[in-house]
C-alpha cells in the first residue's frame, strides 16, 4: 500500500462504493473531518459516490465496498471491485455480515417483495421491473462472493476507526481493526 | 471470588497456568483459579454461583501440553499440573467456536437491545472475530413477548442453559428448561407454554439478569439500552453456602 517511492510522491488511489446499505458508512468516512484534508495529501479517491468519476478505473490500489450484497448489480460491482483494486476493504457491518438487509433471509423472497410493494400499499400496488436490478434471494456479505482483505465492522464504524484503518494502509502496515471498533459499534 | 469454606484443614495444591506458578485450593476449577489470579479465559456458560455444564467449549485450555483439550470450567486443579490458556490452536478454536454461535441463528448487533452490554459481542471482540467464515443458517425463530415484564428472542439465545440453572438452583422455581435437539434446540418455559402463561414463573427476572445476549430482556428496551446487572448471583450463591 506505500506509494511507489520510484516517481516521487504517488498518491494511494482509493474507490469506494456503496452496495445494498444506508450509506451511514460513507457519512462515516466523511465524519473524518479536518483529518480529511491531510488525507487528501495522500491518497487519491478515483471513483466513488463523493466524487464525479462515472467508471471504475483499470487498476486501483484500495477499494472499500459499504453494503451488502441483495441484487445482481451489487454482485457485478463486488465482481469489479475485486477485480480491479489490489486490497478490498468491507467497511461496515452490512459489507462485513450482511446486518439489517440480511434480516429478510429467513423469508422467501417473494414473500418480501409482496409484503413490500402489495400488502403495506393503499394506491396503486405493483412490483418495480424497470430499470431496478434483480434481488437475489439471499442477502450475503461481500467476503461470501468475493475474497475480501480487511474487515472493518460497524454500525458504522467511527470515523477515529476509519481513519487509523486507512493511515495504517497509507503507512504499509497491516491494521488491527479489532482494536477499534467491533460489531454493532 | 472462591466461596468461603468453612472447614479449616483446606489442602493446597501448586500448578503452573502459563508459566505461572499459583497455589490452589484442591477443590477448585482451572477457571476458578484463572479468574482469581486474572488470567483472561473467555467463558460463555459458567457462571460464578450456577452449577457446571461445560457446554460451550470457550474455556478450553491444554493441560500438561496433552492433545486433549479440556474445558477450564470442568476440570479440578492437581498437584503439578501445567496449563497452557491461550495458544494460538486454543484462539483458533475459540475464534471459530464463536463464529458458529453468529452463523447459527439471528445476532445482528446493530439493531439488538443488548448492542454494547453483551457478553456474545464482546467475545467476538475479544476473539479476534472481524468477520464469520461459514454460511449463516438464516433460520428464524420465534419471539415471545406474552410476560408482562420481559421478553424472550429465540433468534438471540446461544443455549448457554443459564436462565434454565439459575431459575432452578436459585430461584427455585424451574420454569425454564430445554426443549428439542441441534439446531431445533431452544430453551421453554413450562413444558413449551407462552412465558406469559406459566404458572411457576414468579417474575423474579433473575433468567434475565443472567443471560449473556439479547435473548432475554425486560419488555420496552430499546436499541442497547438493556443493560443487565449480575452482582446478585454470587451474593445469592454465598450466602446459601453457609446454610
């Protein structure tokens, strides 16, 4: 994860996205604060919803997936991002254990669908199709679709938590996410 | 804290926990021994001041570096014995021991009224458990909100048999037991009647002191705020011990 020293200074570049999830984890990201103009001196953020970029560039060096994986477009994504980004991070309790959108689990999919779009609808009750991805039948987390190499649980992780996760990876260190946050934090 | 005893020709036993050398008392446990001396052992079902089951297998330790491991709670202290509690095979065990108990029913912290005051939580913290390796079953289980007081998730329970012994051995009242096998296993009031109904349950909440996740908590918790207090037990437990 250290900038490759042989150009001078190179940016860590960094994509995030967010799968099935409240985007809590972002605002997380984002709670960094002041600290965010320091880290903005060392790492490059080249894809993600806090930035314009609309592709996922070739190569990355850190990609950070928020959410869980509950339709076919976030396991295209999770598929891209382990592709393309040397180090995946889960950040989050959804991205790490599926959390609340792994609650309909023990339900049958259909059943979901009907009790969301048909029973609790007074006017006009229909089920999407157009232009909404396909849900799957069982939510996962990432890491039970794509390898993933660090787990950041949290609901959300702390920004403190965030931060000591990414200054660690700017530093070439392995962080002990454990140390600092932990399941429902 | 060791229970006073009253007889006064106590035998002593020496054993090394960890390299450390501790004196003993013949009668007590390696997690009795551990705990008084600080020496970290996780435990999910011993309870100081309830009765030995050695069911959910987090205290294993190695004793005299044999390939048998042995549960801390339900092993005697000898004369020179070597205890190993913490080695890297022991926090593999135990990081997977507790990874099965979140992959086997329903342990969503974030929305659960014990976020931040549970003993499943904090193991998994404390285990090194970032994340679970195996499929979750996701399985529901039903919930039973008919007592006027409190409240049982089965989707929380971890079947660590405490609220069945202390209702039992100190309470004295045995309402709650065990019903069913493997993963259809899952504590009962009255021979599986709703709580709200049992007739020897004397709504003394000690089933919910003592239980170590959200599974039993008072009616009207909300997200973390059922923060459970267990200094009762082993006052409890003392005190009966001089009768």
């Amino acid at each position: 994860m250290s900038p490759d020293g042989s150009k001078g200074r190179t940016k860590v570049t960094v994509a995030t996205t967010w799968l099935d999830g409240c985007s809590g984890c972002h605002m997380s990201f984002l709670d960094m604060d002041e600290r965010l103009v320091d880290l903005a001196d060392q790492i490059d953020i080249v894809y993600s919803p806090f930035v314009d970029a609309k592709a996922l560039p070739e190569q990355v060096d850190l990609g950070i997936l928020e959410g869980s994986i509950s339709n076919d477009e976030d396991l295209h994504k999770a598929r891209e991002f382990r592709a393309r980004c040397k180090l995946l991070l889960s950040l989050g309790d959804c991205a790490v254990n599926g959390n609340v959108p792994a609650m309909r689990n023990p339900f049958k999919l259909d059943d979901v669908i009907e009790r969301s779009y048909r029973d609790n609808v007074d006017l006009n009750p229909q089920i999407p199709t157009d232009g909404v991805p396909q849900l799957l039948a069982t939510v996962r987390p990432v890491h039970g679709v794509v390898d993933v190499d660090i787990f950041v649980p949290g609901c959300p992780p702390q920004a403190d938590a965030i931060h000591y996760v990414l200054t660690e990876l700017i530093a070439g260190r392995t962080p002990d996410p454990g140390r600092v946050t932990r399941f429902g934090a | 804290m060791p229970l006073p005893a009253p007889q006064t020709n106590v035998r002593v036993v020496t054993l090394t926990i960890d390299g450390q050398q501790l004196s003993a008392r013949e009668e007590e446990t390696v997690i009795e021994v551990c705990r008084e001396n600080k020496i970290p052992i996780p435990s999910l079902c011993w309870m100081e001041g309830l009765s030995v089951v050695g069911a959910c297998r987090l205290c294993v330790v190695e004793v005299d570096g044999g390939p048998r491991l042995q549960a801390a709670c339900a092993t005697r202290v000898r004369e020179g014995m070597s205890v190993q509690t913490n080695s890297d095979r022991l926090q593999r065990y135990r990081r997977t021991l507790v990874e099965l108990l979140f992959a086997e029913r329903n342990h969503v912290c974030s929305v659960c009224v014990s976020n931040g005051h549970c003993e499943l939580q904090w193991l998994a913290q404390t285990c090194g458990v970032d994340h679970v390796r195996m499929p979750y079953r996701n399985t529901g289980y039903s919930v039973d909100s008919s007592h006027e007081m409190f409240r049982v998730d089965h989707n929380r329970c971890v079947l660590c048999t405490r609220c069945v012994r202390v209702c039992d051995e100190i309470e004295g009242a045995h309402t709650w037991d065990v019903m069913g096998r493997g993963s259809g296993c899952q504590v009962v009031t009255d021979l599986a009647k709703p709580w709200g109904e049992s007739d020897s349950c004397t709504s003394c909440g000690k089933c919910v002191q003592v239980c170590p996740t959200g599974a039993l908590v008072k009616q009207g918790t909300s997200v973390g705020e059922m923060v459970k207090d267990q200094q009762f037990l082993s006052i409890l437990a003392r005190r009966r011990s001089h009768r």
